[in-house]
C-alpha cells in the first residue's frame, strides 16, 4: 500500500498529486483508489488497467491530509480537496506536529488491506501468541497448514479452531474453513 501525504493547506496540492502520480506512472507504478478490502467485500478480484503488464505495481492508496491543526476548517477543506482531485482517494485528516488522526491510521490499514492474524497451537500445548500467521480475509485452514510447513496441507486430516470464526471454541473444522482475525488453530495430520 502507499500513503500519499500532502499539505492540506498547500493551495498547490491537487498539482502535487498529480506530479507524483505522473512521476510514478513513469516507473510503472500506479496508485489504485481500490483496497484488497473492498474487493472482498464485494465478493471480487479488481481488475485494474495495466494489468497484463506483469513488471507493473498498483497499490491501494490512502491521501493523508497533512497540517489539518493549521486550518480553520480542515473538515470543509478536506471536502473541496475530495471534489476535486481525481482519481479519489480515500483520505484520512492528520497532523503530523499535534498527531491528531495518526491514531485511526493503522486501525484504518489494518481494516482495509484485509489482514487476518491466526495463531497456532500444538495439541496439548500453549498457544503460540509471539508469532502469528498472517493471511489474507477468506484464507482457510488449508492455507494456514501450508504456512506451517508444505507437506502439512496434503496431510491434513482435521483442525480444532477456537476464536471468532467458530460457533464453539475447540470445534472441529475441515481444511476448507475460512479463518478469522484471532483465531486459534490446532491442525492434525
């Protein structure tokens, strides 16, 4: 993902966008107004333009409009910079020198890349809490067992799961079962 941080009370910062859009557009790199996100959400895969360009990088992009302490209406001004710069992004109000807004910015990322945190546990041991597998939203058990080791996804006869994804906690669950953020899982082979 990219960040994209202008200064909101810069009158030039539609022109900015622009330029970095440009001079990134030259290195094959394209800012997307889509997140991984909403395209789960809406059940798809995003085609973007370029896409058969295999050296190509699109990435979801956040324009975070910087020195909002500095204005008398940051809300009003954020509103004006929204109609007018295209492609829109999806933008969050910050200040770098007060850090108003910074604490809804990884909360937002987190939200929005889709990222799901599932820990492991050995049947009659502790959960692993220090280093949790990360996948994608609507990954499975079949893609946690090959994150544990490459083998383990064909040998894998059941798992139990605890956590959001299940209606009780120790329930069996297949390698089909789609994980949630903070689940538990224990795979038997």
């Amino acid at each position: 993902a990219a960040l994209l941080v202008v200064d909101l009370a810069d009158p030039d910062c539609i022109e900015q966008i622009a330029d970095v859009r440009a001079a990134l557009a030259g290195r094959r790199v394209t800012l997307e107004t889509r997140w991984p996100a909403d395209d789960a959400a809406a059940g798809t895969e995003a085609e973007v333009e370029g896409a058969q360009d295999v050296f190509a990088i699109h990435l979801p992009t956040l324009l975070l409009a910087n020195k909002a302490d500095l204005l008398g209406d940051p809300e009003r001004d954020l509103e004006v910079l929204e109609e007018l710069e295209r492609p829109h992004f999806p933008a969050m109000l910050v200040s770098a020198e007060s850090g108003a807004g910074l604490g809804a910015l990884a909360p937002w990322l987190f939200e929005r890349l889709g990222i799901v945190r599932v820990y492991t546990k050995a049947p009659g041991k502790p959960v692993e809490k220090e280093r949790p597998f990360t996948l994608s939203r609507g990954q499975t058990v079949g893609d946690v067992a090959r994150l544990v080791h490459r083998e383990l996804e064909h040998t894998l006869k059941y798992a139990r799961a605890w956590g959001p994804s299940v209606q009780a906690d120790g329930q069996q669950v297949g390698r089909e079962h789609v994980v949630a953020d903070g689940d538990v899982i224990e795979l038997h082979d």
